[in-house]
C-alpha cells in the first residue's frame, strides 16, 4: 500500500483575509500575547479617542477543536508573568492548589532517598497546582471577552512570503480525502494577510520550523534539544497525597546514560475526596538505544514500590503525550525578522532545571504583543520594529532567569553524575565557568543496533513495548484510548515521510525502526510484506497522533515532518 502524505493542492484559489495582528497557537504564549495587545489597545483608545486602533483585526489561530484540547503540561505555574498581565488573577483563575510542600528522590530499582534538601530551581513553594486545559480555556475566554477572535479548529498550514518579509499566514484545507484529492466538503484554506505573523504553536512548530529553514535561523545557535513528557492523570484514595504537594524523582528506571526525571504533582477534584495526581515522566530525547520507549519509561516508573503505594487502589483517568525544548538561551533562534516574531516553546522559552515554561510563554506573548502594538501604531512591521522584542526579551527577567541555567542541559552529556555536578556548579557560579558550552542534535546519539547488547544490557526493563496489567501499567492503545484522540479518517497522513525506502532497507536493519518506540501513540508500525526487501514496511496510523512532536524531533535520519492535519483534529486533553 503506498502511502499518501497532505500536502498543498494545485490549482485552489485561496480566499484573502486582512488582518493586523495573527497569532498561530492560542496556548499560554498566545493567548498572553493576544491579551495584553487588547490591553494596549484598549489603553491607547481610552487616551486617544480620536485616533482609536481596532482589534476587529487581530485573530489567534487554533488548531484544536477548542482551546486548551491540545495543550498538555504538568502543571505547576510559577504565576510571576501572570501577575503582571492580569493583577488580582487568584480570584478567578482555575487554580487547584498552592504548593506548599515539595521534595526530590533518588530512586533506586527498589528503593528511594530523599535529597536532604530540595534544590533550589525544583523549590516550588508559591507555585500553583494547574490543569493547563483550564488554564488555557479560562485566557481564551478573557481574550474572546476582550473582542479577539480566536478561530478554533483552524491550524496554520503555510506561512505567505512577499520576498523576504513574511506576509501572512495560510490555513489548512478542509475535505481533502487520503488520496489528497477535494471531496465534496471541500474548503480551501484562508490566506490570511497580516501586518505582523506571531508564531506560538509550543514545542517544534510547523511553521516556525518552516521560518527557521528558510532563513537558517539556527546558523549559530545550539541546536535545540528535547525531552518528551509522558503524562498520566490518577485519581487516587485520600490520603495517599495533599492536594499541593510536589515530589520529583531523579534515576530509577534511567539508567547514568539517560536525561529524565519525573514529576508528581497532588490536587484535589471539587466536591471530591479522591486526589488527583498528576504523574509524568519526562525522557530527555538524546537517549542511545533506538529501542527505548518513553511509554515504557513511565510504565516501569510505576512498578517501582513507592509510585505503586501511592497508586494503589486508583484509577488512571487521562493520558498524553508532548515534547518540550530544552536547549536554554544559547537554543534561542533569532526572535523577529520582518513581518514575524516568535514566542513561547516555538521559540524554546523553557527553563529545563524547573520544568517550566508557562510562564516565560506568557511573558514573552506579553513582550511580543507591546512590539506588535509598536508596529500598529507605526504602521512599520519590518525587523527595524519587530527587532525590538529581541532587545526587550534580553532585558527582561526572561533572561535573567534563563542566563544562569545556559549551560544547564549541556552538563549532562557524560552522563547523569557529571550532570548533577555540572548543575550544582552552575549554581554556585550562575551558570558555571564557560559563557557557552556547545551541544549537538539529540538523535545524533542514537546507536546503531549493531553496537548495543541484543539483550538491551542494563536498559533492558525500558525497551520495546510495555504490555500493561491493565490496572498499574498499561499498554500504548489503552493509554491512548484515555487520550480522547480523534480525527477525520479520510485524510492524507499528516506524517511526512520524505523517503519510505529509508524505512524499509535502512533504519529496519540499522536503528530497529525506532519511530515504532518513540511514538506515544502507535502511529507507526513496521508491518510484514514479503516484497520489502527486509520482510517489513513502514506502516501509518495517523488517525493515533497526539501531536506531540517527538517523530519529527527523533528519527536518526530526519526525514519525519509533522505538519497539521485537518484542523479539529488531535487529543482532547480536558482536564489535562
Ligand atoms: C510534559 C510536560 C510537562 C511540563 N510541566 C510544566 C510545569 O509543570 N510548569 C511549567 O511552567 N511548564 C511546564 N511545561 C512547559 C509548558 O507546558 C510550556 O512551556 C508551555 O505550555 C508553552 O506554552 P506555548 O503557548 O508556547 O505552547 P503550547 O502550550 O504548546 O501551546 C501551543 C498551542 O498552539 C497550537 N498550535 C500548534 N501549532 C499550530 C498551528 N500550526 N496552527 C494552529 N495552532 C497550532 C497547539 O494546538 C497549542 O494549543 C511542561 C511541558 C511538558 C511537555
Ligand atoms: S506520530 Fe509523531 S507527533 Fe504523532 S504521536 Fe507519534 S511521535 Fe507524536
């Protein structure tokens, strides 16, 4: 069967749209910067009643159904950014808990230690217990109440260039069956034309991957690095975890060779005695057997005796998947060029040593959206303007945040014990001796099969795919089925492949396939076929993907693209 990838239709006029402002992604970052534009302009209107700006014009673009469906974190927000966008939020943001009780264990295959003190960048005391579809869903109804449109459903599929100046945004096709040809419902996309194109689509966005191509934005960066977070949502008896209560594990089951962690965050439902517990177990995606499955990672996590106590007798709820930057300042690219700016993930605004990145998304929206009111007022959306929240980010708190953890992640390429060393010395020294230290792709240390044990050696309880008892531990399609993941069926696969024979001759025989271990969701599979000449081909299930990004991070030999499928389409991360 040969496979069918979407990509542009011949031929389609594509309506016109005006717009000022467009804002790709309406998460944290974009929402943020959606509201406090309305802010500006707001304020502005009330002291220049005769020269009032319109927000008629300004519209965020969202790829799920509603807002917040795709959006998927742990959540603790360190509310500092939102205090600054909306004073007084406590009183009316879906906030579960305060954290009032953190700590850090060292597990071993059986056992656990517990750090005698929390590190400083994991103290999260202050902080607040979120569901970040909440979150989301309570910014996009502030931005909606503020007169922004937000366009839910509609994914942006292309950016629009005049020259070098980018132009405008285009919008997916809707009815393109899986032989990418119209169907009667067809609907071709929008061509948005803006004045100012904000980019905040979260970790490895399309269209800021395809911005960063074109103009080879990374030229001399560090090239991002990544981690993927397996996440898990539990109701479990009371009493087992106080609603703000936050415990990190470091070790068991990684080995010294991998980078991950995983987090427990307590809260309380509402009317409910049960807690919930928010379980993660982040991967660091630089991991060297191709066989690891980052699924398997937290399923092994739960078998260890202190996660099975605090599981014991309750109920997986939800389950999803998403990848997050972790290459820090120096993985930065450029931030704004004519016509566009780029915030939030897309841009890699994450602390790694926190596990957070809520906040910097908002302030860096918030930076964004007074450059882009500039541009408005000016009438001048060339890099001259736009160029100016590249300043106002490295003279923000933004940075200095980010500055002493610049080498951070990089400490860890030795190893797990050279990395905690590294971590301790960068705190002493705010950021360790060396401005930059440089870092490398992390799929570039995946290891051929030919050099790795057959038995899988020491990362053996990791590999391959978890089976599941279907109470503790579940295998992928289970898990996926609590993911709510829903698509159009009749559409082309949204997982490009640039070359299916890499797949069937090479990466079969090399690598193992490994796209059938990172994936979360199931969407690849290598399946029997007696004329491949391995006896397996590449097979897709992309109805499965829960847009977490990881394919087009992972594969050794960087020929996956995600692109957005039919805008509508993904998770449902209620509750998440
Ligand atoms: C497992 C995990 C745990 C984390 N834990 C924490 C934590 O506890 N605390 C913390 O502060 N941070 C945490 N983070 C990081 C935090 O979630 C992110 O930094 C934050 O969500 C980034 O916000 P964003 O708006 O940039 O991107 P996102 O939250 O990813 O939002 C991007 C939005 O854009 C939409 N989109 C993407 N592409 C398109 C497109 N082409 N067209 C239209 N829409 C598009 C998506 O559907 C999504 O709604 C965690 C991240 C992960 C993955
Ligand atoms: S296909 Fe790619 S983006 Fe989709 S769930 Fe699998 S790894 Fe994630």
């Amino acid at each position: 069967m040969t496979l069918i990838f979407r990509k542009p239709l011949p031929n389609v006029e594509h309506p016109e749209m005006p717009a000022d402002v467009v804002i790709v992604g309406g998460g944290p970052a974009g929402m943020a910067c959606a509201l406090r534009l309305s802010q500006l302009i707001d304020d502005h209107n009330a002291r220049h009643p005769e020269s009032p700006l319109s927000k008629e014009n300004i519209y965020v673009l969202e790829k799920a159904r509603e807002a917040g469906q795709h959006c998927l974190s742990g959540a603790l927000l360190d509310p500092r950014s939102l205090k600054e966008l909306l004073p007084g939020f406590e009183s009316e943001a879906p906030l579960d808990a305060v954290v009032h009780k953190d700590a850090v264990y060292f597990l071993t295959r059986t056992g656990h230690y517990q750090l005698p003190i929390t590190p400083p960048p994991l103290r999260d005391h202050g902080n607040y217990v979120i569901s970040i579809n909440r979150f989301v869903k309570w910014l996009a109804g502030k931005v909606e109440a503020a007169g922004i449109t937000i366009f839910t459903g509609f994914a942006g599929s292309e950016l629009l260039y005049e020259g070098n100046r980018v132009t405008g945004v285009r919008t997916d096709d809707k009815g393109v069956d899986k032989q990418n040809q119209q169907k009667s419902n067809f609907e071709p996309g929008y061509d948005i034309k803006a004045k100012v194109v904000v980019l905040a689509e979260g970790t490895r966005g399309s269209l800021t991957k395809q911005l960063i191509q074109k103009f080879d934005l990374m030229k001399d960066r560090n090239p991002q690095t990544y981690g993927v977070g397996v996440k898990e949502l539990w109701e479990v008896p009371s009493g087992r975890i106080q609603a703000g209560e936050v415990i990190y594990t470091m070790g068991y089951p990684l080995t010294t060779k991998e980078y991950g962690g995983a987090w427990i965050y307590g809260s309380q439902n509402p009317g409910s005695k049960d807690n919930i517990v928010s379980l993660g177990f982040v991967t660091g995606l630089d991991y060297r057997d191709p066989r690891l499955d980052p699924q398997h990672v937290l399923q092994t996590f739960k078998q260890h005796p202190l996660i099975t106590k605090l599981l014991a007798g309750g109920k997986m709820i939800r389950y999803g998947a998403k990848a997050l930057p972790y290459g820090g300042w120096w993985s930065l690219p450029p931030l704004a060029g004519d016509g566009w700016m780029i915030i939030g993930d897309s841009a890699g605004f994450l602390n790694s040593a926190r596990l957070k990145g809520i906040h910097l998304a908002i302030k860096s929206g918030m930076l964004a959206a007074e450059t882009a009111f500039e541009a408005l007022l000016k009438s001048d959306s060339s890099s001259a303007t736009l160029g100016k929240f590249q300043r106002s980010v490295e003279t923000s708190w933004i940075k200095n945040e980010l500055w002493p953890v610049r080498n951070f992640h990089q400490g860890f390429k030795n190893g797990m014990v050279a990395g905690v060393f590294n971590a301790a010395l960068q705190e002493i020294f705010r950021g360790g001796p060396r401005n930059r230290v440089p870092s490398h792709a992390g799929h570039e240390n995946l290891q051929p099969l030919a050099n790795l044990p057959a038995d899988g050696g020491p990362e053996a309880h990791m590999l391959g795919p978890a089976k599941g008892d279907g109470k503790l531990t579940f295998d992928k399609l289970t898990d996926l089925y609590h993911s709510g993941t829903k698509h159009e069926e009749d559409q082309p696969a949204h997982l490009l492949i640039q070359d299916t024979n890499i797949c069937n001759e090479r990466c079969v025989k090399e690598f193992g396939s490994p796209c059938q271990n990172f994936c979360p969701a199931n969407v690849y599979e290598m399946v029997d076929d007696e004329t491949a000449p391995n006896g397996k081909r590449i097979s897709l299930n992309p109805t499965n993907c829960v847009h977490c990004k990881t394919c087009d991070i992972q594969d050794p030999y960087q020929i996956i693209t995600w692109v957005p499928p039919e805008g509508g389409g993904g998770p449902n991360y209620d509750g998440m």
